[in-house]
C-alpha cells in the first residue's frame, strides 16, 4: 500500500486517483508533491463551495506577484516570489483536480488555466528583463541584448509548451478515448464561435484559443493527417484496442519530453538561476536545451504519426 493511500483512506484514496489525467502523462514531481497538494486545496474548495475558475484567478495573482519579486535582487524576496510561484503551481493543480472531482469541467475553464500560466511567466520574463538593465554590466551596457533573449526565450517557451500539450492530448486520447482527451480542431472551434459567439469577454478569449489551436495544427502536419484519417475510419472514435496499444507504445517513452517542457523543470531552471544571480541563465536554457529537446521530441512522434497512420 502507497504511502497516499495510508494518509488518505480507501475512499478518499480512490477519489484522488480519479483526479489524475494517467500514470503516462503524470510529471513525478506533480505525482509526489503537486497533486496531493492540489487535491488537499481540491476538497477543501468543494466544502466552500469554490468554483475551479476561481482558484484559476487566485493562482493569476500568485503567479503575477512571484514575478514582480523575481525583479529584486535581494535572495530573501526571490525565494518568497519561489514560494508563491510554487503555491500558484499549487493552485493550477487544483483547479483541474476540483473540475474532476466535480464535474465541472469548461473550454473556458482549460483556456483560463491555459491564460494563468502564460501570465505568470509573461510577468517573469519582463522583470528578469528590467532587474539585469539595472543590475548587470553587461546588459546595462547593453540593453538591447537582453530583451532580445527574453522575446526569443519567450517565443520558444509558447512554443514549447503548446507542442507537448498537443503531443500529451493525443497520447490522452488514444490511451482513454476522445472523453479521456482535452484535444481540440480549430475547425470545430471556429463553428462553435460563429455559431454562438456569446460576450465580447468570450469572444476575446475563443478568439486567442482558435489561434493557439491553429498553431499546434499548423506544426504538426503528421499528426493532423493521422486525426483525418481516426475521424475517416473511426467516426465514432472507437478506435481498435490494438491500433491504440501500438501508439501507446510508441509515444509512452516521448511522455517525458513533454513533462520536461512543461512547468517543473523549466521552475527548477529559473530558480538555479536566481539563486546564482544570473537570471538570464535561464533565458539561454530556454533557447538552447528547450528547443533541442523540443525539435527532437517533434520529430520522434510526427514519424510515429505518419507510421500509425500508414497501418489504418
């Protein structure tokens, strides 16, 4: 028996399994610290009765405030903006645990999670930008140098991110079904949008996501080309048990290159950087070792797109 188990009972045990996305595309730092935080903040919200987007807001204003911390170079400030980071963290692990829990699932719900992150880190790379201008030589010597890292590191994270959330939902979906999978077609999407495109707060917001979704389409051709062919053969997204072992297979082992460019590693990086001192560390870590990581992990699972669509 786990140690989980033993804390939490039987019952509650099993109610936290079920806020688990899958054992292949759970990070082991979200398996061991994130999610039994998470769902400690899950059940406490739902005796509230807190809504999951409201914990999605809170985790805003602890992301936001981590990074205006990171703007100092005082040790004692940036490791309280690492606490609220983390808490955040806490936080955007809930609010999925809680939908879970109690069915309260959104679109708008996943893009405000989807938004949470990007705050954060929108927050973090523009005060690293300003605390090096005032605090390194080199940058104030030359400014222009590190806003140009931070833009670069900033694309390649968004880029990052959206590949192996894209690459995880597929994984999702052939391992639990289309139920299973937050995976999106911008197509779908945009007839949903013209059909009921609700306020303009609701517009604004569909209006980024079909642009986010038509990003990761636009990068993944092997993958789309193998999506036509699921909805050709398998309309009703009864996909043969066999044909789903075979990819499961396949992209169990690209799973980590998702999770390391996900939240955790790119945390770790970032603080190692602000504990030394130089923040702009983490910006060259973003660029070189992200996106080596990034192209290698595109190519393995678009070749294995284009295999598991030549055996349908």
């Amino acid at each position: 028996m786990s140690l989980m188990s033993r804390l939490l009972g039987a019952k509650n045990y099993g109610r936290y399994l079920g806020t688990l996305k899958s054992n292949d595309t759970e990070e082991h730092i979200d398996l061991y610290f994130y999610r039994p935080i998470g769902f400690a903040w899950a059940c406490l919200a739902e005796r509230l009765g807190i809504h999951p987007n409201a914990i999605t807001i809170a985790s805003i204003f602890l992301g936001v405030g981590a990074g205006i911390l990171f703007y100092f170079s005082n040790i004692w400030l940036n490791l309280a903006g690492m606490v609220l980071l983390v808490w955040a963290n806490s936080y955007d692990s809930a609010d999925g645990q809680l939908a879970r829990m109690t069915g309260q699932y959104s679109r708008l719900g996943r893009i405000l999670d989807g938004m949470a992150g990007d705050l954060w880190f929108i927050t973090i790379y523009i005060a690293i930008c300003l605390r090096e201008v005032v605090t390194s030589p080199f940058f104030m010597a030359h400014p222009w140098a590190i806003w140009v890292l931070g833009v670069v590191a900033g694309a390649s994270h968004i880029q990052q991110a959206a590949m192996a959330d894209h690459y995880r939902q597929l994984h999702l979906f052939f391992l639990k079904g289309a139920r299973g999978s937050e995976l999106e077609d911008s197509r779908d999407l945009e007839c949903r949008y013209r059909e009921n495109p609700g306020n303009i707060f609701n517009r604004l917001i569909m209006w980024f996501y079909i642009g986010y979704t038509r990003r990761q389409e636009r990068f993944t051709p092997a993958m789309e080309a193998l999506r036509r062919k699921l909805r050709e053969h398998y309309p009703a997204g009864n996909v043969p048990a066999a044909l789903s072992a075979d990819f499961r297979r396949d992209s169990l082992p690209l799973m980590k290159y998702t999770n390391i460019l996900s939240f955790n590693w790119r945390c770790i990086t970032l603080f190692v950087s602000l504990l030394v001192q130089m923040p702009w560390i983490y910006f060259v870590a973003e660029i070189t070792a992200g996106n080596a990581i990034l192209i290698y992990m595109m190519i393995r699972h678009e070749a294995l797109c284009r295999r598991i669509a030549a055996e349908i």
